[in-house]
C-alpha cells in the first residue's frame, strides 16, 4: 500500500514539474530568435520588367517522370504531358508507381515461395534430400581421394 502511495505522489510530482516547463516555455520565448531589423530597404524591382514578378510553380518530368506519369494513368500517353508539371502530381504518381512495384514484388516473392513448396514436394516424392546430395557428395570425393593416393602411389613404385 505505502509503495503504490509513493509512487502516485512521485507521478503527480513529475506531472506538476512538467507542466510548469511547459507553461513556462511560451513566456520565456525559448528558440525564439529576436527580430532584426533592417536600416535601407531592398531594392525595388523595375516596374518596366520584361519578365513577370512571379513564376508558375512546375517541374519540368524527365523521361522516367513521364513513364510513372502515363503508368499511374495521369495521363494516357506522354504525348498528353505538358512541359511543367506541378511538384504534387509528380509526387502522386511516383507513390503510385511506387505501391505498385511492391504490389508486383509482394506476388512474385508468394510466387516463389509457392514453386519452392512444389517442387521440395516432387523431391520428397522422388525421395531426395540435402543431407543424402551431401552425403553422395562426400562419398564422391572421398572416391577421387584414394583415387589419387593409388594413383600417386603407383606412379612412385613405378619411379624406383
């Protein structure tokens, strides 16, 4: 009973303690850098300016951008693309693109995983096993071992 008590007045301690800073931090203007202020203001632009003060946001999609473009269904050929495109319908279709190609990964890897059950299944039925390849394996060499030793062997009894 004492050790919940301690631990209750503890949490309302904390609790209290963090209000506090918390509170405290919007008086204090924490991160909060103090305002400049400039003596001569910025040059004014011409008002007789051949271009326009202002740019069109766009992005000019490169030859992958307009693949995902036309592969997302934006649009239905390249031809369709304009020349600026806006950053956000790039972005959209680069996550479709991208949802996608994890779909398409997603069911080769089950794909996969399924052929690799069928055919361990055929093997089994065949009455296969890597620990009997190994053991063939091994036997094998252990063969062409004392292949080589006889072979060495008489090749020596024949040199004296």
């Amino acid at each position: 009973m004492n050790f919940v008590g301690s631990r209750l007045s503890i949490g309302n301690f904390v609790g209290q303690r963090c209000r506090r800073v918390t509170e405290t931090w919007s008086l204090r203007g924490m991160c909060n850098k103090p305002q400049e202020t400039k003596a001569e203001p910025p040059p004014a632009a011409p008002a007789h300016a051949s271009r326009a003060g202002f740019r069109v946001p766009g992005y000019r999609p490169s030859k992958l951008d307009r693949k995902m473009l036309v592969w997302s269904g934006r649009f239905k050929s390249a031809d369709q693309i304009p020349e600026l495109v806006s950053f956000e319908m790039i972005d959209a279709a680069r996550n479709k693109a991208r949802v996608k190609i994890c779909y398409m990964m997603m069911g080769t890897t089950i794909a996969a995983c399924l052929m690799m059950v069928f055919l361990g299944k055929r093997a089994a039925g065949r009455h296969e096993s890597l620990t009997g390849q190994n053991m063939e394996k091994k036997a094998r060499w252990k063969e062409e071992l004392q292949r080589e030793k006889e072979a060495a062997l008489a090749l020596s009894e024949k040199a004296q």
